[in-house]
C-alpha cells in the first residue's frame, strides 16, 4: 500500500528538517578530529572513529545485500555508532548556544529535531492517522540473493543445519 498524502508530506519536511542536525554533527565531528590530532588523544580519537567506521559499514552492506528486506541488519550498525552522534550533536548545539549570533541556528536545528521526530512518531503509528506500510517485493530475477531471503533465521546453503 503507497503511503498516502500525509506520510509524504511529513517524509519532505524530517528530510529538510535533517539537514541542519547533519550539517551540525558533521562540524562537530571535524572539528573534534581536528582538536584530538592536536592532542593526540587516542581515547577520544577510538570514540570518534566509531560512527565513521558504522557509517561506512553500512554504505558497503547496502551496496553488496541492496535488498530492501534487510534494512534492519543494515540499520543495526549505526546502533554502535548512535551515542557519539548524539554526544556530537550535543557538543555542536552547546557550542553554537554559547555565542549569542549563532543562536537562532540552535533554534533551526531543534525546529529540524521536532520534524524528524513528527514522522518517526507518525511511522510507529503513535499520531493519529493510518499507520504507512511498505510492501515487501521479491528480489529481481537473476540478482544473487541467498536462499534464507525473506527467513531470518533459516540456514544457508554451506552453513551446519543446512539442507
């Protein structure tokens, strides 16, 4: 069933509302590599190489597995990566609050945090509305899909317990 009217429209605004949270975790993240090269602080450094290494990751399971009924293995890495980004957003927003000229951009990015939090309220169904739903499509012919698709748990073809 396509989502309707209301999902789109909620899906555009969290995806500008996103942008100002991205621009800021990427400038925190900069910005904070740059200060542990300085340091050379190894703890901090491990600590800020975790979401890169989720994010790329997760770049390389989408391109090898592009299959849709995956998307919560893929997700599954940003789990590892998700408090430093959280932390990053949070050492961005502090420092932008801390100068009253660039203030109005903390307000940009909590006005861009209530947007992505509408929809993902309205996808879990938690706002009033027809809960949106994706179905799911077989792989294409000829992709190179292994046998446990669309069966979590079921054993591949080589593995012990296979058929």
């Amino acid at each position: 069933r396509p989502f309707g009217e209301r999902a789109q429209k909620l899906m555009s605004i969290s995806t500008v509302g996103g942008l100002p949270i991205t621009l800021t975790v990427v400038a925190a993240w900069v910005a904070l590599v740059w200060r542990c090269r300085r340091r050379r602080d190894l703890a901090e450094a491990l600590l800020l190489a975790a979401p890169a290494l989720a994010i790329l990751a997760q770049i390389h399971f989408s391109v090898k597995f592009p299959h849709d009924e995956w998307g919560p293995v893929k997700a599954a890495y940003l789990r590892f990566a998700g408090a430093p980004l959280l932390a990053l957003f949070g050492v961005g927003a502090s420092w932008l609050w801390r100068r009253r000229w660039t203030r109005a951009l903390v307000v940009i990015q909590v006005a861009g945090l209530v947007a992505v939090t509408a929809y993902t309220f309205y996808g879990r169904g938690w706002l009033p509305g027809p809960t949106p739903t994706i179905a799911k499509r077989p792989p294409p012919r000829g992709s190179a899909a292994p046998a446990a698709m669309g069966r979590p748990h079921a054993p591949t073809v080589g593995t012990p317990g296979a058929r």
